[in-house]
C-alpha cells in the first residue's frame, strides 16, 4: 500500500476515477436528458486522461475526437432536433424495484470484470509494444489489414442502407404533388 | 512464418468486394436495375473460380503448394474447411440473388442497394469462413449481420417488416455484445487474438472460472445469430416481416455463417474446451429441436412455419456439437463432418422451399396455409415441387434431407456408450418423427384438399413464373433430388472438411 | 525537478494565454478598421489616440464591468460553463502551434491530430449554448452551428491527411522540416522552398481546408449560426457581460489558431532559408505572424465581400463538394507519393 501511495500517478489515477464514477452515476440518475448526456462527457473524457496517464496518445485523441467530437454531438444534435425540455421530466425515473435490479446487475458486472483483471494480470506490468501512431498503422494496414478494411465495408453498408431506409421516396414525394 | 499477402488465397474476397463496389457503380448508370443484378451473379460465380483453384492446387502447373495457407500471422487460413464453406456461401447467395431479382422489381423497393446489401452480407460470410481470430471473425459476423437487419425492413411500408427489422436488429446488437463480452474476457485470460493461440494457451492447466464464462458468452452470442432456443424469440416474427427472399436469405446464408463461426470457435480455439461448451450445446440442441418442432406443428402461415422449422433443423445441426466432449479421433471429426454436411444438404432444400413460397404467394396473394389448399387442381407443377422440398426437409428418402439426417444419427450413436448420447439419439429421433408430421400437413393440404370457396377460381393459376425465380427452384429441385439419390456429390465435400477438428 | 516542471508548466500556459489573447484583440481591431476602409468608413479612431488602436480594450472594460444578465428560463450551469468549453477548445490548439523550431509549448507526436481531436470540443459548447438559453432563436443557432460543424470538420480532416501523406508525419513541427527539405525532382536546392511546396502540392487541400475553416468559425459567408437577420444572434441571444466577452473572444482567438494551423500546413510555417536553428527560433515568430496576419486578413476580406449562403447550400457545399474532392484530392497525393 505504501508503494501505491508514493506514486503520483496514482493519486492521479484515483482522482480521475473517482470523478469518472460520480458522472457515470449522474449519467443514470439525471432526469434531464441533456445533463446525462453532459455527464456521459465528462464520462469519456475520464476514459481519455486514463489513456493520456498510460500513455496511450493515439487512443486519447481518438477517444476525444470520436466520442465527444462526434458521438456526443450527434446525440446532443439528435435529443434536442426532437425534444429536450428543460427543466426536469418526471417520466425519465424508474421505480424502485427496476433500480434495484439494475445496481445489482452493474455491481455484477463491475465485480466480474474486475475480478477478471485481477485474477488474469494481478500485480504483473504490462508493457505496451505499439504505441506511437507509426507502429499503430503498420500493425493496421500489415496484420490486422483484412478487418480494419471490412469494417469499411460494414460501415459502408450501414451508411447505405440507412440512407435508403430513412430517406423519403422520390416516388412518394411526386405522390403528393 | 506466414506470408503476408497471398493475393491467390486471397483471390475470392477480392473478386467478392470488387463485385460489391460494381453492383453500386452499375445501380449508379442509365442501365435497367436488374444489370446490378446480374453484375452480382457474375461477380459471385466469378469468385467461385479461385475457389476451385486454390483446391485443386496440386494439379495445376501455376501454382506451387497445397497446403493450408495462413495469412496475416495466422489470424485468416485458407484451407480446405473454409474452402468448402466459402463454396457454400457463394452458391446459396447465388441463389438468393436469384430469389430476389424478381421480388424487389414487382414493387417500388430500392434494387441496387438490396443486391449490394446482399453481397456485402455474403462477403463478410466468405471472410468468416476463413477467419481464425477473435476480431476477424466478429467483425466478420458484424458485416453478416448488418445489412441483413436493413434488408429485413426493406418492405418500407409496411409495420410487419419494420418490426422484424426492429426486432431483428435489437436481438442482433445485444447478441453481439454479449459475444464481444464474452472474447474480451477469453483475450483478457489467454491474452490471445489467434485461436491457434488460444488453444495453445488452454492446453492442460487450470483455467479461471472467467474463462468457462466467456466461452458461454461466446457461445450464447452465436446461438442468437443460429436462432437456437432459448434465443430464437426474433425468428418467427422476423421471417414473416421481411420480404421473403431476405428471409430465406437469413435462414440458409446468415444462419449458416453463425454456425460456421461456432464450427471455427469450438473445434479450432476451444478445442481444449470440449467439456464446457459440449453439455451447453446438448442443452440448446435439445431445446432447439424439440420446441422448435412442437411449435412448428400448430402454425397456420407457411412461412412461421418454416422459421419454426428452421430453428428445429438447426437443432438437429447443433446434436453433433453435443457428443463431442464424449468422443475422440476418428469420431470427433465424424461430429464435425455431420453438421457440416447437414448445413450443406440444409441450404439447397431450404432455399427451395422458400422459392417454393414465393412462387405460391404469387399465386395465392397470401402465405396462408389454408389459402393453399388444393393448389394441385391449378398449379400441379408449383405442388409437385412442394411435395419435393417439404418432404426433403423431412428426411423422407430419396431426397437430400435423409443422407443429412442419417449423418447426423451416425454422428450421436458414436457417443454411444454414454447415456446423454442415447438420450440426444432418442429425442432426435421423436423430434424427426414429429417433424415429419408437420412437413406433410403442408403437403396434404396442397394435394389433397379442396380449393378454398372464398377465392374466385378465375384469379388463380394466372401468372406464370418469374424467370429467375423458376431458374433458382430449377437449380434447387434438380441438387435435392440428385444429391438424395447420389449424396456422394455434397458428402465429398463435407468429407473435405473432416480433419479441420483433429488439428492444424 | 517537480517544481522545475510546474514553473514551466505555469510559464508556458501564461505565453499560451498571452499569445492568444493579443492575437484575438490584434484581429478585433483589424476586423474594425478593414471592415470600415472597405465600406469607406474610418473605422475606430478615437480611444488610445493614434488609429483608435485601444478600441477592442475598451471594448474588453466595457463587457467586463457590465452586469451578465441571466434569464429566468435558462438552465443554470449549462449556460455558465457553455462560454468555457467554447473556449478551452480554441485555446488548446495555442499548444502545439510551433512558433520557431524550440518555441512550441508542447511538440506532439500527434500535432495535426490533437488540433482537430480538441477543436471538436467546442461543438458541445455550442450546443451547449443553444439549448441552455431556452430560447427559440438559440436553440435553432446551435443546432445549425452543431449541424455545421459536423459538416465541415469532415473536409477539413480530410483536407489535412494530403499534407500529412507528403510529410510522413503528424507533429506540426515534423511538418514545417519536412516542408523545408522538400526537394523537387531530388535536384533542387533548399532555398527554393521559400515558395511553400505544399501550397503548390496541396493547392486544392489548401482552398478546401480554408473554406472549411471559414465555416468552422461560423464566419460570413458560414455564418447562418448567427445570422442577425433571422436568428437575431443565434446561440448568443441571451448571453451579456464577460460570457459573452469569452465567445467573442473564442471566436477571434479561433480564427488566429487556424490561419496558424493553416501557415503551419501549407505555406512553411517558421521556416525561413539561411538561418541557423537557433536564430529562427527568434525570427521565426516573425515569419509565421505575418503569415497569420495574412490569412487573416484573408477571413476579414470575405466576410466583408461575400453574401450569406443559405442553410441547405451550406451542406450541399460539404457534402456534395468538398468532401468529394478532398476524398479525390487524398487518392491523388497517395498515387503520386507511391509513384514518385
């Protein structure tokens, strides 16, 4: 315990965790839907500075320019194009049973996973290989080069078919004139 | 070591995506939209020819080994396993183009996008076939499963296909979750991606209790993707929605992509794990079969019956898995050669039998069961090929269906000595018996009743058949018959496939 | 050694603030004058004697000691921070801007890629903004400012990665030497790069990434977020006193951190020919300043030539134009750099 407390970056890592958790928390509990999603940021730029602590520079910056820059913001653009009242909505609450149920499948899940780590790497330093964005494109485009390439193709279908399903028709429009 | 790009192994994906960019670039051009159509069917049998090349390696002068090729630091093999199956993928899908092309022109559906839908589906089947890491195969899985829940909901219209797809694609992104959950905790164990390394990580010791959980994990992400109970609940309402050639499309080409992916995952990185996922399969098989057929037998619509039916046979592909915790060698790799050949022989009669439905819902305007009665007065070749695919299906010789089934019970006797074997053995057998039953009430009802009064006589039996919709029911009815008579002809290939579960 | 670290740290984020805010006032007031010379108006001419040249000062003392007024409907804490977030975004890009070959706060590996990753997080304080205010006029400002962002940040990565293709690099400093040593046919001597070769390379990723950036500022003619006429300010209707100082700033301060981006990218940065690395850390400051000045002016020269585009023209020009050819323009550079 005394190793733990002499280093810095811990104290670093717990503060940030902390204040990781106490979003996420805010993130179930609002009953704003805006505010949730303000929390889910704070969330994963926690998740970002974890990185930034480990050393993980790519990882950091894509967390930041993918989750907040662009996943964030289509779910802010989404909420509030269709409805987001200010102010508190009543109905966004759960009654108590349903709460109870989901504390106890996150606790499970929090104990599951945390178990896993600790019994699959307990004290051993895990030292990354890969790190700079160099490595991190040759190992993507060398061994890793077939999925990276279909999920372009996943992504390109989704993109597809979205726009498809979601567009109005060209027939229906000359319909109604 | 293994080479790092092998354009000749690699040669049928490469066709595959190149015909998926052309079909958008023809849907693109002032040409009729069934030109994309057609791109497809070329494109697909175009990358068949690889196929064969890469197999019979030896014998031709341009090409130098025959063994199997590993790529990419062995996380994508070619060898003969995949081979067969990436065989099977392209002519199935070969077949639901065929399926489709008259189907999306009869209406205002979006053609060029269904056909490049298609066949990115089919490409990340062909890719799964081959993969032998935890990210291939599930981003492999991804691109099965994703443009097959935008086809189900193609019917844009309509709320029945916009709930399947709905559906389809809640159960598909908590299923793979669940899966993605489940390799996260074996990577986090072995630490690693490759399921060579992963069977080399399993080899003897004492594994954490995690791991037991993240094989069921995985195991339970695909039984979703093969709509085994307790994980079929999407299925029924899902086949009934979508447009018919997207259905029949989900239950031969993405069922058999989750079976392939467990195919891979047991035999090849769960090898040293036969004694976990053996009894969970017995469960799920068991489950499948029995209520799948107990369900089956009071539908009234031909087409929930066909997904009931489709859950049941996938029990009976899933009963091999079960007995190979209890065997080893020779039959171990017996297991693994029944279902392969079960899913072979299970695919052309299937997609037949939803030809076959199309081809009635053409006439009859309705999927009905009761609509269909006494079809043999006005459509005695549509109800000659009922009698055919329906009786295939279950198991009647001489068509396909009986040399599958009869694998699949040389398979179960070879666990024979051990009472959950016999017990696997007798519930198949009760279910094939209650299987039957319900194959022939739709034979019955098409032959031997009479043509119901409410339908004017003068409606029916008028358009002919699409023909591309009769080429597919051609292709179908003449492989089921030939290979019920000559089983040798899909065998063979099943045979290929035999020593993928003793090792490579 | 730690304390070493900290008074570092502390210095460096004192320039970082200096730089950004004398560089924000300089273009408030150069926006004054060149607007008014445009329309044949003098322009400020009074404060601080000569030119008027105090006016963005005084400006600055009249927002500050003014009372901020919040509205009654608004939602409190999100219409506080919304300035800040706004801000923090702009003023991250001031750290990796290398000013001389040592004068950058922070050299990252990742240089290119942080400036866009941390500039997106002004998009959720524009939101932000507009949705707090609990009004009509702002939430539909931020919605179009968010829908306008989304659209342009694609044009302006993907004008980028052509520059990043020729560098091999990601740090802004890599890219400015690799500018300096670019060498054309192999023969050519170093001075040559006076004339930037990336503005010959990457003509077209450099009309993209402008017109981009003019949107990304939500300046005329990108400026619908705002637009007066129609949404009286936008997602700054109900902002007064020193938060609205802050956007205004932020707004300004933007426009200087990507007219540097931009000189860093495209036009050589620092680097001048002939001058040992230690004196351009000392010229250098010189040399992009003017750069930036003259892009600047650039931004300010459009904003007082051209008319407001209309909400679907904007997105037709990202999706339909920009995108494309920064796709097209991505290709050619990957050919060319493989081929040669």
């Amino acid at each position: 315990m005394g190793d733990w407390l002499s280093e810095v970056a811990n104290w670093w890592f717990a503060a940030v965790a902390l204040a990781m958790g106490y979003a996420a928390y805010r993130v179930v509990t609002s009953a704003n839907v805006v505010h949730a999603v303000l929390a889910l940021v704070a969330t994963l730029g926690g998740s970002a500075v974890l990185f930034l602590l480990l050393g993980a520079e790519f990882v950091v910056w894509t967390v930041v320019l993918v989750y907040i820059g662009a996943v964030i913001v289509l779910f802010l653009f989404g909420i509030m194009i269709t409805r987001a009242p200010l102010g508190y909505e009543a109905e966004l609450d759960h009654p108590p049973k349903t709460k109870a149920l989901a504390a106890i499948v996150a606790g499970a899940m929090f104990l599951l996973i945390g178990w896993t780590l600790v019994d699959a790497f307990g004290t051993e330093e895990v030292t990354a290989s890969v790190t700079t964005v160099g490595d991190i494109g040759l190992q993507l485009f060398g061994r890793f080069v077939l999925p990276f390439e279909v999920v372009s193709l996943v992504l390109l279908a989704a993109l597809i078919g979205g726009i498809v399903l979601a567009r109005q028709d060209p027939v229906d429009i000359e319909d109604q004139r | 070591m293994s080479a790092l790009f092998d354009y000749h192994a690699l040669a049928p994906e490469l066709i595959l995506a190149f015909t998926v960019m052309a079909v958008l670039a023809v849907d693109l051009m002032p040409v009729p939209k069934y030109y994309a159509a057609v791109t497809g069917l070329v494109g697909l049998f175009a990358s068949i020819i690889p196929l064969l090349t890469l197999a019979l390696c030896s014998e031709l002068s341009f090409c130098s080994d025959n063994g199997a090729r590993l790529l990419f630091g062995d996380s994508y093999v070619v060898d003969t396993f995949s081979l067969v199956l990436k065989g099977l993928f392209l002519v199935s899908a070969f077949i639901s183009l065929l399926l489709a092309v008259g189907y999306v022109e009869s209406d205002r559906y979006y053609q060029g996008e269904y056909y490049f839908l298609l066949l990115a589906s089919v490409f990340g089947a062909v890719v799964m076939a081959s993969s032998r890491d935890l990210i291939s195969i599930f981003v492999g899985l991804e691109l099965v499963s994703g443009p097959a829940f935008l086809l189900a909901g193609w019917r844009k219209g309509d709320a029945r296909s916009n709930e399947a797809a709905l559906k389809f694609f809640i159960v598909g992104v908590l299923s793979a979750a669940i899966l993605l959950f489940g390799m996260s905790l074996i990577y986090g164990v072995t630490g690693e991606l490759t399921f060579s390394g992963i069977r080399a990580a399993t080899v003897g010791g004492e594994l954490p209790a995690v791991f037991t959980l993240g094989v069921l994990f995985v195991l339970m992400g695909f039984a979703f993707k093969v709509s085994a109970v307790p994980f079929h609940f999407w299925t029924p309402d899902t086949y009934e929605g979508a447009p018919t050639p997207v259905t029949a499309y989900l239950s031969v080409g993405s069922k058999a992509a989750g079976f392939v992916g467990l195919l891979v995952i047991c035999y090849s990185a769960f090898a040293n794990m036969r004694d976990i996922w053996g009894p969970a399969l017995w469960i799920i098989a068991v489950a499948s079969m029995t209520l799948g057929n107990l369900i089956a037998v009071r539908q009234t619509n031909v087409i929930r019956l066909l997904g009931y039916s489709s859950i049941a046979q996938g029990g009976f592909m899933l009963a091999p898995f079960a007995v190979a915790s209890m065997v080893e060698g020779v039959e171990l790799e017996g297991a693994l050669f029944a279902t392969v050949t079960y899913l072979l022989f299970y695919a052309f009669m299937n997609l037949g039998a939803f030809g076959v439905v199309m081809a009635g819902m053409s006439k009859v305007k309705s999927a009905e069961l009761s609509s269909w009665s006494g079809m043999a007065q006005y459509a005695p070749g549509l109800s000659m090929l009922v009698v055919i695919f329906f009786f295939a299906l279950a198991g009647v010789p001489p068509l396909a269906g009986w040399f599958a089934k009869l694998v699949m019970f040389q398979a179960i006797i070879s666990g024979a000595p051990n009472v959950w074997a016999v017990l696997l053995g007798v519930i198949a057998a009760v279910n094939a018996v209650v299987a039957f039953f319900y194959y022939a009430k739709v034979v019955k009802t098409v032959w031997m009743d009479s043509v119901p009064v409410e339908i004017p006589a003068a409606e029916l039996g008028g358009s002919g058949l699409n023909p591309a919709l009769a080429l597919a029911l051609g292709i179908t009815a003449i492989a089921t018959i030939v290979t019920g008579l000559f089983p040798g002809v899909l065998s063979f290939f099943g045979e290929a496939t035999r020593t993928f579960a003793s090792g490579f | 050694m730690i304390v070493n670290f900290w008074v570092t740290l502390g210095i460096k984020m004192a320039l970082v603030l200096g730089v950004m805010l004398v560089g924000a006032l300089v273009s408030i007031f150069g926006e004054l004058k060149i607007s008014a010379h445009m329309q044949s108006r003098i322009g400020p001419y009074f404060a601080g004697g000569r030119w008027g040249w105090a006016q963005p000062l005084a400006d600055g003392l009249k927002f500050i000691q003014k009372e901020e007024i919040i509205p009654d409907t608004v939602d409190v804490r999100v219409f506080k921070l919304a300035p800040y977030v706004v801000l923090m975004g702009t003023m991250a890009i001031y750290v990796v801007i290398p000013f001389g070959p040592d004068m950058v706060a922070g050299n990252l590996d990742l240089g290119v890629f942080y400036v866009l990753a941390i500039s997106s997080i002004s998009t959720v304080g524009v939101l932000m903004a507009g949705w707090s205010s609990g009004n009509k006029y702002s939430l539909m400002g931020g919605l179009r400012a968010a829908a306008q962002l989304i659209a342009y940040e694609l044009p302006l990565v993907l004008a980028v990665v052509g520059v990043v293709i020729l560098a091999g690099t990601l740090s802004l400093n890599g890219i400015v030497e690799a500018q300096a040593q670019w060498q054309w046919f192999g023969v050519t001597p170093e001075w040559l790069n006076v004339i930037p070769p990336y503005l010959i390379l990457q003509a077209v990723g450099f009309a993209i990434f402008l017109t981009a950036s003019l949107a990304e500022l939500s300046r005329t003619p990108f400026d619908m977020p705002i637009a007066e006429s129609e949404l009286v300010m936008g997602y700054l209707t109900e902002y007064s006193g020193l938060r609205f100082t802050m956007f205004f700033l932020g707004e300004y301060a933007g426009m200087v951190a990507l007219a540097a981006i931009a000189s860093t990218l495209f036009l050589g940065g620092y680097w001048l020919p002939f001058v040992s690395d230690d004196l351009l850390n000392f010229i250098g400051p010189v040399v992009l300043i003017t750069k930036i000045a003259l892009l600047v002016f650039l931004f300010i020269w459009m904003r007082w030539t051209f008319p407001r585009l209309r909400e679907d023209q904007l997105q037709q020009l990202a999706w339909r134009i920009l995108i494309p050819v920064a796709l097209a323009n991505i290709v050619v550079t990957a050919v060319l750099k493989v081929v040669f």
